[in-house]
C-alpha cells in the first residue's frame, strides 16, 4: 500500500547504479542479486490476486526495459491491473531513450527521480523526497508534456 493506492503485487528487480544515499532497498542494487524469473511465472504471481494491482520497484527497472515491457504487455492482454514503476530516472531522460521508452509506454503512472536524502519529506504520499514526482504517463504522452498526479490533496481530504 506503500508503492501506489490501494492493495498492489509488487515486482522488485535487481540492479541500480544510481547507489542514492539513504535509498530504502540497497540491497538491491547489485545486478547479479535476486534470481531470474520467466514473465509466465511472475504472472502467475500477479493474478493469483485478483484485486491487486502492480508496481514495478528495485533496484531500477528501467535498467531491464526489455524484460520489464514484456511483463507489462502481459498485465494489460491478461488482466485489467494499472501498473506502477519507481525509477532513479526522470520522465524526460526516459522519453528521449528507445529501448526506455518502450517500456514506459506499457507504464499507467511513474514514480520518477532520485531519492535524495537532502530533500526526504515523510510527508508526501507514494515518494520519499520532494523532487520525486507522481507522473501520469498516458496523459504525458498524449499532451507531450509531463503530467503530474497530486495524491497529498486526496490523502488529506480522506482525513477530514
């Protein structure tokens, strides 16, 4: 309930170079970590929980776009999930990258940017510093600029 709203399936990956002080998952980083997985048996995974959706989380996936695009084609044909994807990259950087873009194609919302710890705020919802931003991809694409989503407003009219 951490890595987006409502309940979610969470696919973490291995790999990160961008090594952010103060990240939560440093043991993800190391690209030799974890243990490879088919896209058949990770999606049995994700619908054996019909009222999940899913987060794509790491270490980075955007490091393993190709595998990462595959399993999101696969969510979208099989099921009616969104998806979810944190990255130590920007909107921007991934746009202009094919091989990145391919992937971000198959993504509902990003989570983008580096955590940097100057900037942490235990405040903010689905982030952990200000410069993260919650990034509505379909909507970016269509509008060809970056379309920020606002989920503090929601979360604080929730508490009155």
């Amino acid at each position: 309930m951490v890595d987006g709203p409502g309940f979610r399936t969470s696919i973490y990956c291995a790999g990160c170079r961008h090594n952010c002080p103060g990240c939560h998952n440093p043991q993800s980083w190391d690209f030799d970590g974890g243990h490879a997985m088919s896209t058949d048996d990770i999606m049995r995974v994700i619908e054996a929980d019909p009222y999940a959706n899913v987060t794509f989380s790491g270490g980075d996936p955007m490091y393993q776009p190709e595998g990462f695009a595959e399993l999101a084609r696969a969510i979208h044909e099989r099921t009616t999930k969104d998806i979810w994807c944190y990255t130590g990259f920007t909107y921007e950087a991934l746009v202009s990258n094919p091989r990145q873009r391919a992937l971000l194609e198959q993504i509902d919302v990003l989570v983008d940017g580096p955590f940097i710890k100057a900037q942490r705020d235990e405040t903010l919802v689905f982030r952990g510093s200000r410069n993260q931003r919650i990034i509505d991809v379909k909507a970016s694409m269509q509008q060809g600029r970056t379309v920020t989503l606002n989920y503090e407003k929601e979360v604080n009219e929730l508490a009155r």
